[in-house]
C-alpha cells in the first residue's frame, strides 16, 4: 500500500509567481513575453493554479527590477496584478539581495 500512496503523490503548486523586468525586455515565469501580453499571461498562470488549489491571498508575484527600468513600466505590471486580484509583490532589484514585501490595495 505505502507504494500506491507514493505512486499517486504530487509536489505541491507553487504559491509564487515569477517576474522579472528590465528595459525592452519582461519575463513571466522565466519565458519572455511582450509588456502588452503581461495582463492575458498572467491571468492565465493565475486561473491554473487556482484550479490546482493555491488559495488567491496566499498568490505572490516575485518580481525582480532591473535599476533601469523605468517606473512607468512596474505600474503597468501592477494595475495589471491588481486587476487580476494578485495583491502580494516581492520587490528585489537585479543588483542586490534586499527584498521588499508589498500588498496591493
């Protein structure tokens, strides 16, 4: 029985959501993507793992800034995230291992 139990196992959904941004360049979930296309990508991310079972408070979006990348461009990632209800953010910059922790309102 112990071998049916491990057989059926699954890793848990992961709870982050990866993004990082620089400038001309956004990567969701490692795979780079149009600024324009953020909202659509990232709601679909955020449907699959609501249907796995990640509750939406406990959602967080890692999001890692390039320092020159400019200021217009996160908040267009961030209405886009409070659209979608994705509250958490995880704020670090490319060059240094600091990181800030932000909810939406």
């Amino acid at each position: 029985m112990a071998l049916l139990i491990a057989g059926c196992s699954t890793e848990p959904v992961s709870n982050i959501i990866n993004v990082e941004i620089a400038p001309d360049q956004l990567k969701l979930e490692k795979r780079p993507i149009k600024i324009s296309k953020f909202e659509s990508e990232l709601k679909y991310i955020v449907t699959a793992r609501l249907k796995k079972g990640v509750r939406r408070n406990d959602l967080t979006v890692n999001l890692v800034v390039d320092n020159k990348t400019q200021r217009g461009d996160i908040i267009d990632l961030e209405t886009a995230m409070r659209k979608l209800n994705v509250r958490k953010i995880r704020y670090s910059s490319v060059d240094s291992d600091k990181q800030v922790l932000l909810n939406l309102e």
